[in-house]
C-alpha cells in the first residue's frame, strides 16, 4: 500500500485565493508481477492555505473519492499519526533540518492528498522488486500541477484539439525515493520525507534507469469515455499499461551500450539536444518542496529470523549450563525448618543459662558434679516457665511440628483409633528426638562450626589486581586473580567474560572462546559474551555463526549502539550491503537518542592497551634495571570492561562512565565506541577494520580520538615507532587532551625514556581536564620517582594512589617511599596495608624484614625474611641492602 501524504513548501505562486482550479496529480510505477506493472496514480490533491499543521491522527481515503458518496471515501481504520523524526526516512532528516520543517508544517502553503492506493503483487513481482532496486535503489514518483479544462462546444476540450501535439506538464517535479530499506531485513514499511526536484529525462535515467515520463505517456494516453470525470486520467491507464509493455518488450531486443561510468546510454533522440530548462520544475528547488510517502508491504521483502530461532540456534552453538539444583521442598524442607528451630531454641536456653551461671564451657575446665548439674537443671526449667519463655518456645516449635506431621508423616486427617493414635505418637516422637540430636549435634558440636568469613577482597579488586599483573606481563598471577573470581562465583558470566579477554590479550583465542561461551552457557542473553563470540566465530571464518551471534546481540538488546555496528561490520565484510546499511542507520539512531540523553556508551580510555602489552612481542621487552623497582601500572577504572548495556544481571557489566569527558571524546560517532570496546578486550582484527570505517565514515569524529585509538592499537601490537606518528597526529588535533598525553607518556615508558614519560605524565596529572586513567599514571610516575630518590614526590602521588585506587603495589610504592624518608613507623603501617591486600608478594615481605631489623625486632625480622625468601624473592638489590643491614645488626637471619 503506497500513501501519498502532503507536499510542504510549495512553490510562493500556488495561492488558494489567486490559482485557478487546479489537479494536483502524484504518480508512480510498480511491479505486480514478473511481466506488468501498475501505474499508481493520485490525483485528486487538494491546495491549503497554512497557517496551522495537519491534524493528526487523520484518516486515509480512497483514491476515488470523487466517485463515491458522502463520507465514504475514508478507508475506516487507517489512520496517518505523528511519526518522530527519527524514523523517518529520505531528506531533511537531520537535526538542522527540524527548523525548517516545523516552519513549513505550521506556516507554509501545502498540497494535500492524504490518498492510499493498494495493489497485489505475486511472487514474480516482489522478485522484480527486490531485483530492481537493487540495481537501481532510487525510484521516481513524478508531480505536476493540471489545470482543470472546461469543454466547449462539441464536448471537446483545447487538449483534444492540439491533436497530436506535444502534451504540456506544468510544475512537472520528481522525487527519488530510496527504497533500498525495504531490502532490509524484516522491514515492512518505510514512511520517507523526500526533496521535490525538476523534471529532467537526463537525470531520470542516470538515476533511475528510466527512459520514459509515467505522466508524460499518460498525457498522451487516448481519452475514454468517462474523460470528463473528476478522475479522467485514471481512465487511461489501462491503454497505457499496454502500451508502456509493448515499449518493454520491444526494447528487449535492442540491446543499450553502457557508457564508461557503466550507466545505459542515452537513446538517440536525448543525446543530440540540449535539455529544455524545466522553469516551473525549479521553483521547487527554490522553495525546497518535499512531499512525505509511506510504502507498506504485508510480507517483508527479505525475511528476517525470528527470535526464537536466534535463541535456539546459539542454545545449539553453546548448550546452556544445566539448571541450579532446586531448593529442598515439601517433606525435606519441612525437616530442615524443625532442625532450624531447634538450633534457634538450643540457643536462646543456652544464652538463658549464661545468664544465670555464667560461661556454659570454659575450654580444659573440670566437669560439674551430677548434683550441681541437676541443680542448675532444676533452677534454669523453674526460670523458663516463670519467665514463660518456656511456653514461647512450646508455640516456636508447634508450626515446624504441623508441617512434619503434614508433609512427612502424610497425617492429615484425625484418628478413629486409640491405639494407632499411640503408634503414630510414639513413631512421630522417635523422629522428632532423632533429629533434634542431629541439629543439635550441628549446632553446638566445636569440631562441627563452621565458620564463615566474608572474603577480605571483594572481586572487583581481585580483577583490579588482575590487571596489574597483566601490565607488569605477570600472567600467571593474573590467571590466579581471575581463577580466584571464579572459584568465589562460577554462576557469574561478567568473571568468564574478564577471564576471556585475558586470555584475548595472551593470544590463546581457544581458551578465550571457551571462557566466552561459558559466559554464555550461563546466561544466554549476555551481550558482551554474544558479541565477542560473534567476533572470534568471524576470525575463525565460522561466518553462519558470526552472523548468529551478532544478530541474536542486536535482538536481545535493540538499542545497543555496539552491537549494531559490529553487527554492521561483520555485514560489510561479508558483500550484505544492505543489511550493512541496516545495522549502521539503527546503530546511529540509538547513538544519537543516547548522546541527546546525556549518556555515552563508551568505555574509559585506558592505558591498558598500553606498552606493557604487545601481545605478539615476546622478545622486544624493556626491563628497568635491578633497583628501579616500578614498571607497574594498571586501570583501576578497568571495569568498562563490558560496558555496553548488559542487563543486570546484564547491567553488571556495564560499568560507570567518565564523569568528565575530554573535548576529543565529544564528538565520537558509532564507529569509535565500538572500537574502543573491541580494544578494551584485545580484538584487534576487528578493531582495525571498525578504525578503517571511521576513517571512511563522511560523518567521522575528531582526528584526535581517531588517532588516539589508532596508537593503541599500535601500541597493542608493539609497532612503536607507528604509535608514536599516530600520537603526533592525534597533539596536532587536540594538544590539551589528557588521554593523549598520558599515551605519549606510556610509549616513552615502555621505550625506557623515563625522563620524556615523567614529563608527559605530570602534564597529565597538571591538566585542567581529567584523563580517564590516573591509577596506572600514579603508579608510573611514582616509580620514577623513586628511582630518582625524589622520595617526597614519590610519597604524595602515591598518597593519591592509595586514595583513588588502593592496591598492593601502591601501599609498598608508598611504604618505600617512607621507608627512604626514614618515617618507620608510616613504612610499616604502609607495608601492613599492601601485606593485607596481597601477602604472598616478597618484595612486601623485604621491605617489613628492613623495618623490623631497623626497629630492633628480632623476632619479626626473622619471619618476615623467612616469607620473603619463602615467596622467592627475586630482587637482587633489595636481598643485597636485606643482607647488609642483617650483618650490621647481627641478627635477622635464622642461617648464621
């Protein structure tokens, strides 16, 4: 079903109160099947004053409107309604553009039709459809104005007696629609704002392939019988119908040389003339008319999978984790709440009995004499029934007594007879003793206690350390961190879809795969999880896999501006260019819906990506010298790690945004949120083909953040010398941005030029703006602090250290900096805190043998040189300075 709306800004000449009677005529073609086509032709337009908007909701009427009765010509039930401007389709779409339209829709003179025409198009003409505008994606829907002619004498109008002359068009416009979106998967209609342009049979062909005029041979059509109708010019399209198929067929045979650019040349009779300026047509250019369509199709062209066959395809590519076993119902509940109840009791006479006597068992105590112990009994039963705690308990008890009787015992009904009354007491009875000794053999048995400490490292700082270690390339302590995750949680997707990624950055893509689809075992619906699958799946050439996770991402979150470009990406890869264009037209709606909000999807910058991290560089490393004890750093913000909208259990993933964005971060557009979270987990395939895109994008954000995600990558894959001509690039653009400072500063770090990365960074951390990682700075520039014995220095950026983001490797950098400013005691409070967080890490346990043989504690300073060498300290200077103090003092070490 086509519906021609309104034409708004039309020309300043058509004036209700100077025009004379005229039709306003909309035509344009389709195919119904493989061999005809129809001529969809609206003419009955009606010009309006302006002065206030159309009324919406506002019904649709029938083609034939003139034709039929009073009030009939309203389809009943199809109704026009406010569409928002972003969806739609065609021109003046963009936000500079609502000015103007607002103007036009309220103020402006308009041509009205607000007509639906329907027409059945079988199998062969949807093929014809599809075929055509994917050849030729625009398709013209011509306008005119006609003036209405009076018959004269004789019933002829002037047109009949021109004769065979050249019939003339006034106002003779075209619009190119572009219908490709129909080709979209699962698109049923498109509702389109397009730009009114002068007729030209140049353009026509060059745009559309066209050669003919629909208005033009309809002009030319013989008049019927019914010519004098409101309609006349429908009459007519049957005769050409017909004659517009003989034109086709005949053409069949007269094969068109295509010219260099691969357009059909022009026929014989257009190449020779020069094109008659269309005046009229150009008016509408001037007062730039556009007229608004809605195509809607019962049965979308191209199909898209529904998503429960997404789902069950990705439950067939990783099988979810069986179900969590069930809770205990029925009759072992009931057992277990009267074993919960008796505990609740035992404990309350126990705290009675405290009360009266004191500590009921003082351990190595002698036992109380029979008599004293009866005595007490006697005494703590006469204080519970005065107290009448005792009857409190009777009535505690009676519900958890019911409920065994009911569920287990299966009584529910009195009994007739007295002596099964007594078996059933007596059995019930058994068991009720049976199972009171079991609680309370649990509950005060010492052996039996279990004590329950909440852990002392939430798994957010286990990740966080995690990722130290992945910056000081320690990966097997990085794989205990994330282990330790998954031994607290293994029901958690957020800890495999971190245990992925760092196996991402190793390089062991199958161990990364598998992380993953356990992520996704647990739950089906996690988007980083289906995105990062899609994206190995795409590496691996599994393409039909690839596809189904990208496309089962976007179903399951719709609004998620990642999912839909990957999904883009993978599309474009593949030759689907119009399922490309899909995904980045829905990917830009959304990011644009969130940047309006407020929000942004993109993850922190971080310097992660950073030198320590070459993932296929395993020779080119550069070690600071035995005594320069910092080459750490790490991303205390490193939970961005998933940050594109999962939900929650999904939303745990997404994590907080850059409370102040930089001016380079602004300006982003879809195709560097996604490769920041594609270099955010080590995908750097994609991540360079998503990089290429936004240096094709016509849209493209700033250079700076272009260039700066382009060092990271660089940096990732150890190529330095590249990195750091991207850097230049990225000052050049933006010289005040923190990130790119702090990147600068990362290189000459990983390079060894300490002194260029001390400066970099202190312009960092001196910036009015904030940079989205301070933790790894902090760490870096303190150690070179330290190794050029500016230990005040060093002592305050670690205080802020230990503030933003405490850890073990900021409270030793700390408790060293103390150390060498001779302030004992804050060393040892710093080495306690960094020994808390971490107390297998030697150097920790140097540093505290140092204090203690400083302090005169022999004792201590024995233990904690025996743990030092226990954990293998490797740190030749520090065992040299431990040595040299323990021979000085004579004591500290157990050997001699």
């Amino acid at each position: 079903m086509v519906t021609v709306e309104t034409v708004y800004s039309v020309p300043e000449v058509w004036n209700p109160a100077s025009t004379p009677p005229s039709s306003y005529v909309a035509a344009l073609q389709m195919p119904v099947s493989a061999t005809r086509e129809q001529v969809l032709l609206f003419s009955n337009g009606v010009l309006k004053m302006g002065g206030e908007r159309e009324p919406v909701p506002r019904p649709k009427k029938w083609p034939l409107g003139a034709l039929l009765a009073q009030g009939a010509e309203v389809i009943q039930g199809l109704y026009i309604d406010a569409e928002p401007t972003d969806m739609d389709h065609g021109d003046l779409t963009d936000i500079e553009d609502n000015d103007f339209r607002v103007n036009a829709e309220c103020n402006e003179n308009r041509v009205s039709w607000d007509t639906a025409r329907r027409c059945f198009i079988d199998a062969g003409g949807v093929a014809c459809l599809s075929r055509r505008i994917a050849e030729c994606r625009l398709w013209p829907v011509e306008i005119m104005k006609a003036n209405q002619t009076v018959p004269t004498k004789g019933g002829r109008s002037a047109r009949d007696k021109l004769g065979e002359d050249e019939p003339q068009i006034s106002f003779h416009g075209v619009v190119y629609m572009d219908l490709v979106p129909l080709l979209y998967p699962g698109v049923r209609r498109i509702h389109g704002v397009y730009r009114i342009y002068p007729f030209y049979e140049s353009d026509l062909l060059n745009k559309t392939q066209r050669t003919y005029s629909i208005l033009k041979e309809l002009s030319r059509a013989p008049p019927t019988l019914g010519r004098t109708r409101a309609n006349s010019s429908v009459d007519s399209l049957r005769a050409f119908q017909s004659k517009t198929f003989e034109n086709q067929r005949g053409n069949k045979d007269v094969p068109k040389k295509p010219d260099s650019q691969g357009k059909p040349a022009q026929s014989d009779s257009m190449t020779g003339l020069e094109p008659q300026v269309n005046t009229e047509g150009q008016m509408y250019a001037d007062s730039r008319s556009y007229i608004i369509i809605e195509i809607a199709v019962e049965k979308p062209l191209v199909p898209k999978r529904p998503p429960e066959e997404l789902a069950k395809r990705v439950m067939e590519l990783v099988p979810p984790r069986p179900p969590l076993p069930r809770r205990p119902a029925g009759a072992e509940r009931a057992v277990q709440e009267y074993q919960s109840q008796i505990a609740s009791v035992a404990a309350q006479v126990l705290d009675q009995y405290q009360q009266l006597f004191g500590t009921a068992f003082v351990p190595g105590g002698k036992p109380l004499d029979p008599v004293l112990q009866e005595q007490r009994k006697t005494q703590l039963l006469g204080e519970l029934n005065c107290s009448g705690k005792y009857f409190a308990f009777k009535e505690q008890m009676k519900y958890s007594v019911v409920r065994i009787v009911r569920e287990k015992m299966l009584r529910t009904e009195a009994f007739s007879d007295p002596e099964q009354l007594q078996a059933f007491l007596s059995q019930l009875y058994m068991f009720l003793v049976d199972e009171m000794h079991v609680s309370l053999n649990k509950s005060l048995s010492v052996d039996s206690q279990d004590t329950h400490h909440e852990p002392l490292l939430s798994c957010a700082q286990l990740k966080h350390f995690a990722k130290e270690a992945q910056l000081n390339k320690d990966y097997q302590l990085a794989a205990q961190y994330y282990q330790e995750c998954l031994v607290r949680d293994r029901s958690d997707p957020s800890h495999w879809f971190d245990y992925g990624a760092f196996y991402m950055l190793t390089d062991d893509l199958l161990k990364a795969e598998e992380c993953f689809q356990q992520a996704l075992s647990i739950e089906q619906t996690h988007i980083p999880s289906l995105l990062m699958c899609g994206v190995l799946s795409d590496m691996n050439e599994r393409y039909e896999d690839a596809e189904t996770f990208f496309e089962r991402a976007t179903g399951v979150e719709p609004n998620n501006v990642v999912a839909w470009t990957l999904f883009g990406v993978f599309c474009q890869a593949q030759g689907k260019v119009f399922q490309a264009e899909m995904a980045f037209r829905e990917a830009n709606k959304h990011f644009i819906s969130i940047m309006q909000n407020g929000q942004s999807s993109r993850p922190k910058v971080t310097s992660e990506t950073q030198s320590g991290q070459e993932k296929n560089q395993k020779d080119e490393t550069s070690e600071i010298p035995a005594g320069k004890t910092e080459k750490t750093g790490d991303d205390t913000d490193e939970g961005a790690v998933q940050e594109e909208g999962i939900p929650q259990n999904r939303e745990e993933s997404k994590q907080e945004v850059q409370h102040q964005l930089s001016p380079s971060s602004v300006q982003s557009t879809i195709f560097m949120e996604t490769v920041w979270f594609l270099l955010h987990n080590y995908a750097l395939q994609m991540a360079q083909r998503t990089l290429a895109l936004e240096l094709l994008s016509p849209d493209r954000g700033t250079i700076s953040s272009y260039h700066l995600a382009l060092a990271q990558l660089q940096l990732l894959r150890g190529d330095h010398d590249s990195a750091e001509a991207s850097l230049k690039e990225a000052l050049a653009d933006n010289f005040q941005n923190p990130d790119i400072w702090a990147l600068w500063g990362h290189l000459h770090h990983t390079r060894g030029d300490y002194a260029q990365a001390q400066s970099c960074y202190e312009r960092t951390l001196d910036s009015v703006l904030d940079t989205s990682d301070t933790h790894s700075i902090f760490l870096r520039l303190g150690s070179i602090y330290l190794q050029e014995g500016e230990y005040e220095k060093a002592k305050a950026i670690f205080l802020r250290a230990c503030k933003h983001s405490p850890s073990c490797l900021t409270w030793l950098r700390l408790g060293i900096a103390y150390y060498r400013l001779e302030k004992l005691s804050e060393a040892e409070e710093a080495l306690t805190e960094a020994n808390a967080l971490n107390n297998r890490n030697p150097e920790v346990w140097g540093y505290l043998s140092l204090v203690c043989l400083r302090t005169g504690r022999k004792l201590e300073a024995e233990q904690s040189y025996k743990y030092a060498m226990k954990m293998n300290l490797q740190k030749e200077s520090l065992l040299q300075e431990i040595h040299d103090l323990q021979s000085r003092v004579g004591f500290g070490n157990p050997s001699f």
